[in-house]
C-alpha cells in the first residue's frame, strides 16, 4: 500500500465529517488554541495539511499558515475552503519537501508521522522541519502510544475502537514496528467498506531521539492538546520540541 495510493479521490471524497469525529469542536478545538498559542504570531507551517481540518481555522484565527501535502485531491478538497493566497501549499512528501520562507512553527497532527514507514524516513521528517524553522522555532507531533499491551503472546490483532456501524482494528507486527489500521464502515442493506492505512509506531523516547537527531531540545508533552499530565496510561501525546534560539 502506498501513501499516494491511500489518499486518492475516494479517500479525499470521504475525509472531512464536519462536526463529528476528528472535526468534534470539542477534537479541533483545543488543538488550534494550543497551536495559535505555539505559532507566538509567527508563520506556521503544516506538515500534511490534507483537506484543512486544521489549517483552515487556524488560519481565521490570524495565523498565516502554509503547508505540505502529499495527495492532489486533498489538497482539492482543501482548496474548496481557502485558495492559494490564503493557504499555500506545495506538493510533496513531507519528510524531503521544502515550502518557501522560514516559520515560527511546524507541525503535524493527529498521528501522521507514522505514515512514513520507515525510521529513516521519520528522522527525515525532523530535520527537514528543522529546515522550515527560524531560530528559536518549534515542532510540535501529536501522537498516539503503541498499545501493545493489549496484544497477548501471540495475537496479532487488537479492537482499539467500536461502535454502532464501525471498527476499527489494527494488526501488529512487532518484528518491524509496523501496524496496519483497519476501518470496517457497516452501511444499510449490509454493505461494507474497508479502509486500510499502514503504519511505523514510534515510542515517546524514540520520537525524542529523532528530535536530538535533528537539532531540537523537548520543550513539553501532555497527554492532550488541552495539556493534561501524560502518565503510564497514557493513549497518546502532543510533544513539542524546539530549536536553540541562536542557531539552525
């Protein structure tokens, strides 16, 4: 399964559910606060802005944001919200695309650095945020935690969401630390969709030594984007990194 493969037309179509889901107001709500409080009144920049969950009312909140994105048709669907003057965006991959200028922050939501899929790749993703960044700039990644302890010995599968009408199944392999996101979506009459995305889970003390890798000091991790204290139990995290305030 490749990204450019994954996040097609069909995929674009079906992204954006206004209002539930990861567009919850009570879901983006606090994760634009928290970056419009990061982004000081500099430039942002999005790494995989997709269709503009986040960008766009980021960008009504005074913030001057711009982004990367792999996949035309999100950015199409992204451009029926805001045009180019608004939301510039280059197409590329984010761990090797450059967009023009420098910003006071970078960021990546939602677990979208495990869309690389391999460490390389992710450590990529570091330093070319770096790249972006003017000194003193931050990189913020909002993550989930593996949850291999749900996975006894020898299962290879875990539920890690149900309700009426989906599930949501991931399948390990722990050998590669790469896990397979399945989405099962029930429809009327018995019909069934299946949306699959792989991915490479990083751990919290991996992810800070991609960021050592590429420059960057940790600044602060919570447990959410409304900033709780990230324990053991823990789900998932939004970290935030930062470079030296005097040099790249």
């Amino acid at each position: 399964m490749r990204q450019d493969e994954i996040w097609g037309e069909e995929t674009a179509r079906n992204y954006d559910t206004p209002g539930t889901g990861m567009f919850a107001p009570d879901v983006l709500g606090p994760a634009v606060d928290r970056l419009a409080e990061l982004a000081d009144g500099g430039r942002a920049l999005e790494f995989a802005i997709g269709t503009g969950r986040v960008a766009v009312p980021l960008a009504r909140r005074g913030v001057a944001v711009s982004g990367i994105e792999l996949s035309p048709p999100m950015v199409d669907r992204l451009r029926a919200k805001a045009d180019d003057a608004t939301i510039p965006v280059v197409t590329g991959d984010m761990a090797t695309a450059r967009a023009p200028g420098t910003f006071r922050l970078v960021y990546l939501v939602y677990n979208t650095i495990s869309n690389l899929l391999t460490q390389a790749e992710q450590v990529a993703c570091f330093r070319n945020a770096a790249r972006h960044l003017e000194p003193g700039g931050r990189f913020v990644i909002e993550l989930w935690v593996p949850e291999l302890r749900k996975l006894p010995p020898g299962q290879e599968a875990v539920v890690f969401h149900s309700e009426s009408g989906y599930i949501g199944l991931d399948t390990y392999d722990v050998l590669r630390q790469q896990v397979v996101s399945h989405h099962f979506r029930f429809a009327e009459g018995g019909r069934t969709r299946l949306f699959r995305t792989p991915h490479r889970y990083i751990w919290p003390s991996e992810l800070d030594l991609m960021a050592q890798l590429a420059g960057f000091t940790p600044e602060s991790r919570h447990a959410d984007w409304r900033g709780a204290e990230f324990t053991a139990e823990s789900r998932s995290h939004v970290s935030v990194y930062r470079l030296p305030a005097s040099e790249r």
